[in-house]
C-alpha cells in the first residue's frame, strides 16, 4: 500500500530533497548509474577504503568529473602514506578540475603514514596553502564505536577553522539528531551542516554486497548498523521519509544551519533517485519532480 504524505514535516524538507549529495564507492557500473540517473548538476562524492585504496578513488573520480559532475572526493587520512603522497594526490585531484574534498580520519589500522587524524591532515593541507577551496568534515550524532561523544564534539571545534561545513554519520532516531545539532551549535560550532541519511535500499542486494569483500563500505556500514539492517526486511522498518518528516522542522529551523541532505546510495544509484523524486513529486502535489 502506498504511504500517505507525511505532513508538513516533509514538506519543509522539500528544498534539501531538491539538492542532495549523492554518495556513492568504487565498483563495477557506478559510474554508468550516476550517468543515467542522477542530476547533472547535482554534487556526487566517492568513498575512500582501505581495500581499495586512494587510486580507486581518484579514479572514479575523474571519469566522474569528465562527465561533467560536481564531484566530492573522500581524502581519507589514515591513507596517506606521507607527504609526497598527499602532493601526487592534491595534483590528481586538481588536475580533473576538483575544488572540494571531504577529510574524515579513515579505517585504515594502523595508519599508512603519520596522519593519523583527520585534524592532522587538515592541517597539513592548511601548510600547503589549501589547494581545495572547500573541505568538509564528520560529525557524529551517535557515540563513535571508538571515541567518546565529548571529543567528536570538540573534534569539531578543532577543525572548525579548518573546513567549510559537516557531514553528519547515520543516525536513525530524530530525538538524537535535535539533539546533537543543538549541542553542535551550543559549542559554537557554525559551519553548515548536510545531514547524512541512507537511502532506501534492496536489502537482499546490500547483503550480496556486503558479503563480496570484507572490507567493503558495505559491509562496515552493516557492522555498525545491524539493528537497522534487520528492519530493512520488517513491515514498517525504516523508511527515510518517515525520518525526514519527523525532523523537518527542526532541520529547517535558521539556527540549524542545515545546508542539505547527504544521501548515502550504496550505489543503489537508481533506487535512490526514485525515491527522491517521488518524495518531491508528493510534497508538490503528485506532480512530477523537476531534474
């Protein structure tokens, strides 16, 4: 049965919906399904593993940005092996056009190199004159599996001087995600803030995925949101709109600062966009949402 419209919550949604980033990791076909379905002038950012490595990245990377996209690379820290690495990769990137990188800290244990942070990084790219005029950051609305609450928030404010704005890890509960933007901003923290927000996904073919590497995105993501995945296959479990319509208000409240939506694909690229559009279609009256 179809839903019915989830009120005016998604309703105040409705400008984040029209111009999410659409996360996507390097694999066979990616880069034919972004083609086909998502918006040329939507943003698109690439997933950095330490199965794959960097180079897997650059590489979707630039087919990506040579088909005209606006394209967000992952420069995970714990990857880079030292500081002629960081200077082959900066020139890959700006070579292919990028102008904005996202820095997280990365899973690689133990670290390729000396960045063992994404503050370290950061910092050095500050000594190299910032070479991206955009960086963004992680934020965390739920404990980090291996960092205390207290110093993701002040990790935050670290490197806040830094980046240009956070993107925030899933989280599937709205009272924790009111929360933590307003204990975000209570530490004084202003960059803009896209909310991540997975996708709907086909549960039987995130769990193929999932059991093709072992250190796929895929499958940390499982580890870390079991609960989650076992609702995928549950009358009335998760549904992003359900969680949306619950926090628009409060994602559209100035003081947020909200500036978007991170939509995480697990290049489930043609699903997600489906469903983006049919949200949009919903909000303006059955009408088909403009690309």
């Amino acid at each position: 049965m179809r839903p019915r419209l989830l009120g005016g919550g998604l309703a105040a949604v409705a400008p984040l919906l029209a111009q999410p980033r659409f996360e996507v990791f390097p694999a066979g076909g990616v880069a034919d399904a972004v083609c086909e379905w998502v918006p040329a002038d939507a943003t698109v950012t690439v997933t950095a593993s330490p199965a794959k490595g960097l180079d897997a990245t650059i590489e979707l990377t630039q087919r990506l940005t040579g088909l005209g996209y606006h394209v967000v690379p992952h420069l995970s820290a714990r990857l880079i092996r030292d500081d002629a690495h960081l200077a082959d990769v900066t020139a890959r990137l700006l070579a292919c056009g990028v102008d904005d990188v996202f820095v997280p800290a990365g899973d690689a244990d133990p670290p390729a190199g000396r960045f063992d942070s994404a503050l370290s990084l950061l910092e050095r790219l500050a000594e190299m004159g910032r070479p991206f005029a955009r960086t963004g950051i992680t934020g965390y609305p739920e404990s980090h599996p291996r960092i205390g609450d207290d110093i993701t928030i002040q990790a935050m404010w670290d490197k806040r001087r830094l980046a240009a704005y956070i993107v925030s890890n899933l989280c599937f509960d709205p009272a924790t995600v009111r929360r933590w933007i307003a204990r975000v901003r209570a530490r004084g923290v202003t960059l803009p803030l896209y909310l991540g927000l997975a996708a709907p996904v086909e549960r039987a073919r995130l769990l193929r995925m999932a059991a093709k590497a072992g250190a796929s995105e895929s499958a940390r993501f499982l580890a870390g949101h079991a609960e989650w995945f076992v609702r995928l296959g549950t009358p009335g479990g998760y549904r992003p709109e359900r969680l949306l319509s619950r926090l628009g208000p409060a994602l559209a409240a100035p003081p947020a600062a909200v500036a978007g939506l991170h939509l995480f694909t697990f290049n489930q690229v043609e699903q997600t966009e489906l469903w983006r559009r049919e949200m949009l279609a919903r909000v303006h009256g059955g009408q088909p949402a403009p690309r």
